[in-house]
C-alpha cells in the first residue's frame, strides 16, 4: 500500500479566487497556480487545472499498464508516447477522456498490441478510478 499527498491552498471565490497546488509528497512538483479560468477556458495564462492533472495522471498509468502488460507478453515495449485529452464541461463536469498512444514494440503484431492497449485501457488504475466518465476512447497504433 503507498498513500500519494497533495497540498492546496484556495483563496477567494470561485471565479475571481485562485489557488496553489503548495507540494506533493514526493516533492516532484509544485508550487503549481490552478484557476477557474484554466478549468473552462482555452486559453490557461500559464496555471493549470485538475483536468490537466488527470490527463497526464491518466497518461502516465495506462503507459505503465501497458508497458507491463506488453513485458508479460513477451514483447516489452522500446517507446511508449502517450497522450490524453481530458474534456471538461462547466456546469457537466467531465464528458469524455481520449487516450491515444504510439508503440514501438519489437515482434508486435497490429491486432495484439491493440488488444494490449484495450486491456491497458480498461485496467489501469486511473481508467478504473474514472469509471463515471461517460465516454473514454483509444486510438493505438505501432509505429
């Protein structure tokens, strides 16, 4: 079992206020400025948002998932690129998640390292935990 800690501070309302992810546990980042206007506008100005967050806590574990589950198989993975897209909806939440990842994986077929992804998909602990998310896609492809 490991436990993960993050630290914020918010100040002000909600859409004039802003707040500051202070640290993490393990120090990997912060202090990181979040906004309402980060959350549900294009433009961000440099902060970011918990949508972000997801996105790249998303992208990171179905890497992992995949990478693993590629080992397992026999075939580990040279590269891994990973990308999500987080969709926020103001006054929704969030409608949709879009995986997509590019493979470089040695006596891989197509069809078992679109299986591979499907599985990563549907297992990694971040898909799981987003299991309310009306709609998460995958486009996965060797290169």
């Amino acid at each position: 079992m490991a436990d993960r800690t993050a630290n914020v501070t918010w100040t002000g309302s909600l859409l004039e206020g802003g707040g500051t992810i202070e640290s993490v546990g393990s120090g990997a980042f912060g202090p990181l400025e979040v906004t309402w206007a980060a959350r549900s506008e294009d433009e961000s100005g440099g902060r970011t948002s918990p949508e972000e967050l997801i996105a790249a806590a998303h992208a990171a574990c179905f890497s992992m998932a995949l990478s693993g589950a590629l080992a397992r198989a026999g075939s580990p993975p040279e590269r891994l690129e990973t990308s999500a897209t987080v969709t926020f909806v103001p006054g929704t939440g969030i409608t949709k998640v879009a995986l997509s990842v590019r493979g470089s994986v040695p006596g891989m077929d197509e069809a078992a390292f679109l299986e591979a992804a499907e599985t990563a998909k549907a297992n990694c602990p971040v898909s799981k935990a987003l299991a309310a998310v009306p709609e998460i896609t995958l486009d996965a492809a060797l290169v």
